[in-house]
C-alpha cells in the first residue's frame, strides 16, 4: 500500500497517470490500486486527485464518486478537462522508478 501511495508524490504538477499505469509499476492490480487511493487519509500529501481512468475519464476522488473536487484540483494543477475527460497525449505521465 506504502508503495502505491510513494509512487504519487513522483507525478509532476500539471500531469497524471492512469490506474493501470500506476499498477503496473507499484506490480498490483489497477483494482487494488483504486482500493488504496479511497482510503487514502492524506490526500494532501499523497495527491490521489492525479490518478484518471485509462479513457481519460476523471473518476472518483477519496472514495467519492462526485468528482467536482478531483476537477477543481486537476485544474489549479494546469489540467484542462475537455467534455469530463484528460488529454492523456499531452497530461499523461509515466512513472520511471
């Protein structure tokens, strides 16, 4: 879990990554990657906001399927959101350990 959490602060301002993405280098499951983001207690240290669905679809944020706060953040970070979606092309991040 630790390490999921870890692999967040690497994102960059003004990017995000998927939950597959996210998974893939953290060697989990996108699923048990979206487990530990909902109970995710430090959102501000641990910026959960900045992991999107692989479609570019925002998601949910700490558990919350309302996504207006995950919006707001993703956009105070530069990120436009176009029709509830992220350009993955120009915002998408990968994590290199």
């Amino acid at each position: 879990m630790s390490n999921v959490l870890e692999l967040l602060k690497r994102i960059p301002k003004g990017k995000v990554t998927t939950y597959g993405e996210l998974a893939k280098t953290a060697r989990t499951s996108p699923r048990a990657v979206g487990l530990i983001l909902r109970n995710n207690r430090e959102p501000q240290k641990y910026p959960c906001y900045k992991v999107i669905k692989s479609s570019g679809e925002i998601g949910g944020y700490c558990g919350i399927a309302n996504s207006r706060k995950k919006i707001a953040l993703l956009k105070k970070d530069g990120i436009a959101i176009k029709n509830g979606k992220v350009d993955l092309e120009k915002y998408f991040y990968k994590i290199v350990l």
